[in-house]
C-alpha cells in the first residue's frame, strides 16, 4: 500500500504545480492516475496560461512571419522547433502532424501562407525514431476491423526518413496552388543530438 503514496503525492503536486513544475512531465505521465490525471493535464495548462498572460505584453506584431519561412515538422514531443532552430515569436509558420508528412491539410497551410501571408520558404523537417517507421498502412485496417469504418486518409506511414522527406519535397515543388516553390529544403533531426542534417533531394 504505502509504495503507492509517492505515485499519488506526485500527482496531487502537479495538480497545483505552475511553470516551474514543467520539466516533471515526464515522470508525471509515467503515474497511471486514470480519469483524474488526464483531467488535470489540461488544468495545468490553464494554469500555466495564466502566468504567461500576466508577463505577457502585445508585442504589436503583424500575422506575417518575419522571416517569410514555413516550417514542416512532425508533431513528435521531442521536437523543439523554435529551439533548434534559433526561432522567436513572429519568426515563422509552424506546420506539424504526425510525421511532418505533406498532406493535402499541409498544403492548404502553405497555400494560405504563402498567397496570404507573405511565405517564400519552406522547410521540411522529419527526425530520428519517428513513431510513423514503427506502423505501416495496415492501421487503416486494423481501425476499421475495430470500428467498422476504414479511414479516407492515408497513414503516410515509411521506413526511410531520408526517402520520405524527398518525397515530401517533390510534393511542394510540383504542387500547383503554391507561388514559392524555390527555396524548398529537407533535414532529418536526430532527437539523441539535436543536430538537422540536410537531405539532398536527387
Ligand atoms: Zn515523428
């Protein structure tokens, strides 16, 4: 029993925990606390807005990016977009799903990015130990197996993060809706290191 206590004062901590608390997330999540925890997760989240709208002050920004780039990435935890790349607010266009694939979705945030909001760049970034290389196009099965419904999307699934983000260039520099279709480069980074390596696109 009492090998237990840790487990719920951990949770009962971040309940009430602020900014501070943040880097405990990951043994946070490791707790399984059910319906409580996942409720609180979302607390902790308004909460920590409240904080950062008392610091915060209108920098009195325009929706352009100030840098006239777009950003691909997979939506993968690890990936600390403004981070890596050196990035501020205002900086730049952050598209992400699962993968950092370019689907139609990500092409419609192009389209509007460029044509609407000034973008001539775009990178393209997938990573290392990707969770799309641990699944296959078999999902859709298994989905509709246990809902009685397969899904129009593709999983985009791959085995090779190199290949993949040549295909994802192709896909931007053929698509016809977008202006910008020069400056179109492709990286995979390593989550060990923290490094991008560039992706040559022949
Ligand atoms: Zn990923």
């Amino acid at each position: 029993m009492t090998l237990f206590f840790p487990s719920h004062h951990r949770t009962g901590s971040a309940v009430t925990s602020n900014v501070v608390d943040m880097t405990t997330s990951a043994s946070a999540a490791n707790a399984s606390e059910g319906a409580i925890r996942v409720a609180a997760v979302t607390d902790r989240l308004v909460d920590a807005n409240e904080q950062y709208a008392a610091a915060f002050t209108d920098p009195g920004m325009d929706a352009r990016p100030v840098l006239h780039v777009a950003v691909v990435a997979c939506m993968d935890a690890r990936l600390d977009l403004h981070a890596a790349l050196g990035l501020e607010l205002g900086d730049c266009h952050t598209i992400r799903n699962a993968g950092g694939v370019v689907t139609d979705d990500v092409i419609r945030s192009l389209t509007i990015s460029q044509r609407k909001l000034g973008t001539r760049s775009i990178v393209l970034i997938h990573h290392t130990n990707c969770g799309l290389e641990q699944i296959t196009e078999d999902f859709r099965t298994e989905l509709e197996d246990e809902v009685g419904q397969r899904p129009a999307w593709a999983v985009e699934a791959f085995r090779d993060a190199d290949q993949d983000v040549r295909q994802s260039m192709q896909r931007v520099r053929t698509n016809p809706f977008l202006l910008h279709t020069d400056d179109v480069r492709g990286f995979v980074f390593d989550v060990k290191t923290g490094l991008l390596r560039e992706i040559d696109p022949a």
